[in-house]
C-alpha cells in the first residue's frame, strides 16, 4: 500500500504535540548549524571574505540622490558611527581603488557628506534631492559633450551625391574650372 502524504491538519496537530524540550533542541541545532555557517563564510578577522564587494556596492550607491534622500530622511546621516564609517570608506579615492568605480560621483559626494553638515540636513528635503539630481544630470551632459564634442558636422545642402552620401569637392578642380 502507498503510503499517503499527510494533510496540513496532521502536520499542524504533530507540531502542537511536540514537546517544549524537544522545540528548545531543535532550535539548539538551528542555532549550531547557523554558527558554523557564520565561521566559515567569514574571515580570520570577523570580516566577510566579499567584503571588496560589498563596500565596492555600497560606495557607489552614494552617487544617487535618491539613495542619499533616504540615508538623511531615516536619520543615517546624522549618526556618528555611520559618519566613521564614511570616513573610512575614503580610501576609495587611492588609484589602486579607483579604477574599479563606475560612477565616480559617489566620491564627490561621499566627501560633501563628510564636510557639509548642511547637505546632510538638506538631502532630507525632496527640492533639494531633485536639484541635486538635475544637477547631476547636467554635468554628466555636460562631460559627455565635453569628451565626445556636438558629433560629426552637418553636411551643407547640394553637397549629397545621387546615392545619398555626401561627395567632398575637389576645390582645385573646381578652381581650374573658374579661370578658363
């Protein structure tokens, strides 16, 4: 005979009659089984062994205003520990570290947030997040127009061959024929 999954009451009815001794063991070895996971997911100091990772993530979450909004409006901001912590995290600014930012402006801002007790404050106001957020917008616009120039020129009228391309006049040949 097959032996017959048991129902949601059944399990629910099992669990009730288990014994509060038996609870407290069980949840023993959960608890020894989640302190060996710990050991061996973190390193000889007590950090994690992602660590690069994780602050890599992290500083470069500080390039969005948005992100800061939330830091300044949940009170982060405003604590010591995470102000330490930012200090810290300036040896992201070190050549050897740098190279691995995409968005450089997290370093820009971990600075403001370091020397300006008024932006802490005032990223807690959503203008002033939305400012900093044009603002931002603006210089990226701004750099890219700056690296990579307005694009290629426009070509003048008439200057388009049959096939749609644009022909570039030989200027003696046409000065040649001028003077006959």
């Amino acid at each position: 005979m097959k032996d017959k999954m048991p129902t949601d009451a059944e399990i629910c009815r099992a669990s009730c009659e288990m014994s509060a001794d038996a609870r407290v063991e069980e949840s023993k070895e959960v608890e020894a089984d989640r302190s060996i996971e710990i050991e061996m997911t973190s390193s000889k100091d007590g950090l994690p062994p992602n660590r690069f990772e994780l602050e890599l993530e992290f500083i470069q979450c500080l390039a969005s205003p948005a992100y800061l909004h939330h830091l300044a409006t949940t009170g982060v901001l405003q604590e010591a520990a995470f102000l330490e912590y930012l200090e810290y995290l300036k040896y992201w600014k070190n050549p050897e570290y740098v190279k691995y930012l995409s968005y450089p402006h997290c370093l820009y801002f971990l600075e403001l947030l370091l020397e300006s007790p008024t932006f802490r404050r005032e990223l807690g106001n959503v203008p002033f997040r939305d400012f900093v957020h044009s603002q931002q917008f603006y210089s990226w616009q701004h750099r890219a127009r700056k690296l990579y120039g307005e694009g290629l020129p426009k070509e003048e009228e008439g200057e388009e061959g049959e096939e749609g391309v644009a022909t570039k006049v030989d200027e003696n040949v046409d000065a040649g024929t001028e003077s006959k």
